[in-house]
C-alpha cells in the first residue's frame, strides 16, 4: 500500500507541474519561459558553486573541532535545491525556495581543535 501511495506521488507531482505551468503560461505567456529558463540557470550556478564550497566548508568546520557531517548535510541542502531550481517547474522552485531559506540547526559544540590533554614532555625508563 505505501508503495502504491508513494508511485502514485511520484506520477502526480510532474502531471500537477505540467498544469500549473500550463496555467501559468496562459496568464503570463512568454514571460514563464523567460522564467524557467533564468530558475534553471540559477539551479546550475547554485550546483557549481557548492561543488567547490562543499570542501572549504569541511576543512573550516573540522579546524573548529565540529563535526564534517553538518557541513556535508548543508551542502545536500543546497545541492537538492539547485536540482528543484533544475527541473521545471513552479512547484519545485518553491520547494526549493524554502529548503534554502531554512536555516540549519547548529548543534556542534565549539571546542577548540587542539586537545589540550596532552603534556608534552621527555621520558625514560628506569629499570
């Protein structure tokens, strides 16, 4: 049953695109084409700028001693939401809209990255 309602889902979402554009397109005319095609423009430029942020973004957060995964998480956010601004569509870009104006919890814990347990010293073994 959860499959079924999860295909079906999956079927209605792009039928439910093709309408709203249609509707839109007879209000708006030309100017939704200008508009799909500036979204998917902005839904490149958002995939390529994360491919490259996505690496300084993990450095930054392991040299605050956080843990990567938030960074990573982040940057699939964003990843998810150039590819909603990618498909066409209304209803997706403002699915896509809201993944980025969601702000991302912040539950590391600033610790410094040097551990301060260590007390560096010289040794030696006495028999």
């Amino acid at each position: 049953m959860r499959l079924l309602l999860v295909l079906a889902i999956l079927l209605a979402f792009p039928i439910l695109e093709i309408y709203v554009i249609a509707k839109l397109a007879a209000i708006y005319g030309w100017w939704m084409a200008l508009y799909l095609l500036v979204t998917a423009i902005a839904g490149i430029a958002l995939i390529k700028e994360e491919r490259f942020a996505v690496f300084g973004r993990i450095f930054t957060m392991m040299q605050r001693g956080q843990h990567p995964m938030h960074a990573l998480f982040a940057s699939a956010r964003k990843v998810l939401a150039g590819l909603l601004l990618l498909f066409p569509g209304v209803i997706s870009d403002v699915i896509a809209i809201i993944l980025l104006l969601i702000p991302m919890p912040h539950t590391g814990v600033n610790r410094p990255a040097a551990n301060d347990d260590i007390i560096e010293g010289e040794w030696r073994r006495e028999e």
